[in-house]
C-alpha cells in the first residue's frame, strides 16, 4: 500500500512509519521543510498548501501532525498554535481529497483525534457514540474533526483516531515519569481516582494498522486498552512494576502552580473504552495495565533490590 503520512517525525509517527514499512508498505512522510530524500514531499499546512500529485498516488493518508500538548505551558498563544497545528493540516489534506476526482482519491484516511473529545467522564465509562465534553481540549477535538470532514463528504473512508495515551518508556506520558518513578519518587496525581484511558504502544501501533485495512470501519475509535485504570491504580502498578515504592501524593494545588492551565486537564477523568475496536475484533496483545507497562519499560525493569 503507499501510504502519504503527516506527523511522522513524532513519537508515535515514527514508530508507525517503521512499523509500515518492515511489514511492506510504501510511506511517504510529509514535511514543513524542504524534502532531502525520495521518501519525503514538502507541504505547508498553515497556508492550505499540498501538492495534489501526492494524493493522487496514495493508497492511504495517516495523519498524526499537532503541536504537544503537553511540551509547554498553556499560554493563550500556545493555546493557538495547538489549535491551529491540527486544524491546518487536516483541513488541507482534507480539502486537497474533496478537489480531486473521484478515481484519484485515496481509499482511506487515518485522522488523529483524542480522547480529549470526552472531557471529563467521571466513574461513567463511554464508547464513540458518547457526545463531545466540555473544556479546551474537548473544543480542540471538535473543530480537529470537523475539518476532516470535506474527505468524508466526497465519500473516502475516514477513520478519526481518538487516541489515549500510549505506553513506552522513550515517550509520550511515560517519558517524564520514569526517572521519577525509578527513583522511589513516584506519586499518584491529586485524589488519584480520575480514570487514565492507557494503551500499550505496540497494540496502538497494531490497532492503527488494524483500522487501515478494515473497510467496515469509519468515524471515531477510541484507540484505548480495554480496561482504563485509575491514576492511583496506575501509579501503583507502575511502581510495582519497576520495583519502587510509590507512596507520595501531588496536591491538585501543586500541579497547577506547575502546569498551570494544563493541571485541570491532567485531573480529568476519562473512561474510556474500545468498543468500536472490540466489535471489529481487534485483539489486544495487552489486555491489563500490568502487561502493558511491563512492555513498556522492556528489558530495562530493576530487578528486585
């Protein structure tokens, strides 16, 4: 399959273009920069600018682009940028898919999204027909969405991952956490029962290229493990798993002198389940939150002091 990828020099998207190609496929990643190799093509997002030869010869369109949400504090202009970063690069590529002919378009397009769509569930567990949750990231996802819809419109699949927060140690929610954790400085987040709709890298990475495949299946999946622990239960598996106490506690307060804005998301409660995954028949290689982090941390687990 050729495959045209944008965000594929972030965590996730590199992992994924690898994955693509050992198992095959031809992936071409776009970049805001100008290309230096045969796998690469130049596009500008934030001026709509994509050249249409690329989509044309695509098979499929994966794309992960957006600024961090987390890699800086939530200044009004940050706010911005994140906003922007997603809402350009899905709307180019989705209005690039809906000028083409028909015979020229794509079969497919991957589209992130997040389970930020949810906002804050509390204890209540939701799927993807639950409705859009209120909060700055809720109203992200919305917009983020809408602006795939142009390539829905003019009939191509589109598959809007609403991913949760995958597990490995060298990014992503981990990343920050484990010379803490490895430490005996582990700590659960305020009162600790706000639901972390977790998944293992190697099943996102699966699951995405699940969704490739499976004509069957559109609109949003929740791209999430299938047993959502809470932060106290995941702060205490992890330090099991690593061999740590992990007993301390970070006041609400504390983490909003830290983060700021962010804090509130951070303390959200998101339940989160797989059912658009599960009914496809998508199987989970880890199914509890245990198996997921001990493959995350991998070979590199303290042994028992």
């Amino acid at each position: 399959m050729r495959i045209l990828m944008a965000g594929a020099s972030g965590f996730l998207g590199t992992k994924l273009a690898e994955r693509l190609r050992a198992h095959g496929h031809h992936v071409v990643r776009l970049v805001r920069r100008p290309a230096t190799s045969a796998d690469e093509a130049t596009w500008q997002p934030s001026t709509g600018q994509l050249d249409p030869a690329l989509l044309v010869a695509a098979d499929a369109v994966i794309n992960l682009a957006g600024a961090g949400v987390g890699d800086k504090r939530w200044t009004a202009g940050y706010k911005s940028t994140i906003r922007s970063s997603r809402v350009d690069s899905a709307g180019t590529i989705a209005h690039g898919i809906r000028k083409l002919p028909a015979e020229d378009r794509p079969a497919v397009v991957l589209q992130s999204s997040a389970v930020g769509w949810y906002g804050d569930t509390g204890d209540r567990e939701v799927t993807e027909d639950a409705p859009a949750g209120a909060g700055f990231l809720a109203d992200v996802c919305r917009v983020w969405e809408a602006a795939a819809r142009p390539a829905e419109d003019a009939g191509v699949r589109v598959v809007l991952l609403r991913t949760g927060l995958p597990l490995d140690q060298h990014g992503g929610l981990l990343k920050p956490q484990m010379p803490l954790f490895k430490l005996g400085g582990g700590a659960k987040l305020g009162g600790g029962k706000q639901y972390v709709p977790w998944i293992s890298l190697e099943d996102w990475l699966a699951a995405t290229e699940f969704l490739l495949d499976r004509e069957d299946v559109a609109g949003p999946v929740n791209v999430v493990g299938p047993a959502p622990a809470t932060n106290a239960e995941f702060t205490r598996t992890l330090g099991k798993v690593l061999h740590r106490p992990a007993l301390l506690q970070v006041p609400g307060f504390a983490l909003q002198v830290a983060l700021g804005e962010f804090a509130g998301e951070a303390l959200r409660s998101q339940r989160v389940l797989p059912g658009v995954l599960e009914r496809a028949g998508f199987s989970f290689t880890h199914s509890t939150l245990e198996a997921a982090l001990r493959a995350a941390v991998g070979d590199e687990t303290p042994a028992v002091a």
